[in-house]
C-alpha cells in the first residue's frame, strides 16, 4: 500500500507539469499565430530531449532490435495520441481554461481507463467495474462540469 502511495507523489507532479504544459503551449500558440505549429514545437523539444536521453541511456540498439517484432501500431499510436492531446489542449484551454480542460482529460481517462481495467485490454490485469467505481468516475463528471461552469 505505502509503495503504491509513493508513486502517487510523481503522478502528482506529472499532473502539475500536463497544467502547465496546457497554459505553456496555448500562449505559445498566442504569440505565434498557430495551433498546430505550437503543439508541433512541443513534440520538437521533447523528441529533441529524449533523444538524447536515450541515446545517453547507451540501449537504442538493443531496444529497436527487439523492437522489431512488435507490431507497427505499437511504435506509432503513442506518438498519434500524444499529437492529439498536445494539439487538442492548446486548442481547448484558451476556450474553457486549464481547470475545466484538465478536468475533462482526466474526466475521459478515468473512464477509459476503468473500461480497459475491466475488461483487460492490451495486457493490463483485470479489475472489475464495480458500483463503487463507477460512482468514483460519476463524481469526477460532476466535479468537471462544476468547474468548467461555476
């Protein structure tokens, strides 16, 4: 229980960073004119960034080779989904602000989540969606639409 407390702190921390991330590349996008040319330049520095972390990491080679044999949408649909949600915030947060926009990110995440739990999907280990659980995430609709309208 203590571990899994543990890593709640830098989940925590992370979720501040995705905040200002949001408000980061919105003003960005402000200042230059463009949606997509911000979110764009966030994947730049980041696949700049971690670049060189892996390649410092000294395993690239050892990674795409046993890459290989997993299929192509495994090595692309991370990258498609991270574009959309970049994009997709620095669109949204100038719109209902960072509160509302991340409430409803995490509003989805929780259900989809809580749906591939349930049902096991991709290799993760089943958790069952019980009326608990479904109450969590009915309260966390609730509480996204208190913030983006109150």
């Amino acid at each position: 229980m203590l571990e899994k407390l543990l890593f709640a702190i830098p989940a925590l921390a992370i979720g501040a960073g995705v905040a200002l991330q949001g408000i980061i590349n919105a003003g960005l996008a402000r200042g230059i004119g463009s949606y997509v040319v911000a979110a764009a330049t966030s994947f730049w520095v980041g696949t700049l960034t971690l670049t060189a972390l892996a390649l410092a990491s000294g395993s690239v080679g050892g990674a795409v080779t046993a890459g290989r044999g997993v299929g192509l949408g495994w090595w692309i649909a991370g990258g498609l989904l991270g574009a959309a949600y970049v994009t997709m915030m620095t669109v949204i947060v100038p719109k209902i602000g960072i509160g509302a926009a991340t409430a409803f990110v995490i509003a989805g995440q929780l259900i989809t989540a809580a749906l591939l739990d349930h049902f096991g999907v991709l290799g993760v280990s089943e958790h069952p969606l019980t009326l608990l659980r479904m109450l969590g995430i009915a309260l966390l609709i609730a509480g996204a639409l208190l913030v983006r309208f109150f």
